[in-house]
C-alpha cells in the first residue's frame, strides 16, 4: 500500500497482469497490444498523455512553489537589511551634530 490513492493505481496496473496471469508487466502489455483494437489502443494513448501532463503539471508547481519561497524568505529579508541599515544610519546622524 503506497501513501496516495494514484500510487496504488499505478501499483495496482504494475501487478494486475502478475496476479492474474503471472505474466511481467512487459509482456503483459505487449499481449494487450497484440489483442486491442486501434480504438482502445488510441483511448490508452490519450489517457497516458493526460497522466503524463498530470505528472509534469504537478511536477513543475512544486518547483515553483519552492523557488517562490525561497524568493519570498530572500527578497524581504534584504530589504529588511537596507532598511535597518538607513535607520541606524539617520539616528547616528542628530548624535554627531548634536
């Protein structure tokens, strides 16, 4: 049992073919294809292309959202810096006129 539902649906395909016919996932496959037709052979191509873009979809957000992150812990930090900086800056300031 994997931790997500679509891990143990693509575990579940992964095994179908050994549990059922004790045949490996490759052979498995090529005996399907030898038996489809072109129309189902068309809907698995359709329906791998979704995944695949599912997959890459969900794969370049996590990206993202960890670059935007870390963009967002660097970028107010620098300016609480140069902020810091020009505070202490303008209070040194009346103390050395004074």
């Amino acid at each position: 049992i994997l931790p997500t539902r679509l891990g143990n649906a693509y575990k579940s395909v992964e095994t179908y073919g050994r549990d059922q016919f004790r045949l490996d996932l490759q052979t498995f496959n090529y005996e399907l294809h030898g038996i489809a037709s072109a129309r189902l052979l068309q809907d698995v191509d359709d329906t791998r292309a979704q995944v695949d873009f599912f997959i890459g979809f969900v794969g370049q957000l996590s990206l993202l959202s960890v670059v935007s992150l870390l963009v967002a812990v660097h970028v107010p930090s620098g300016t609480a810096l140069v902020v810091a900086v020009a505070w202490r800056g303008s209070r040194r300031r009346p103390v050395r006129l004074g």
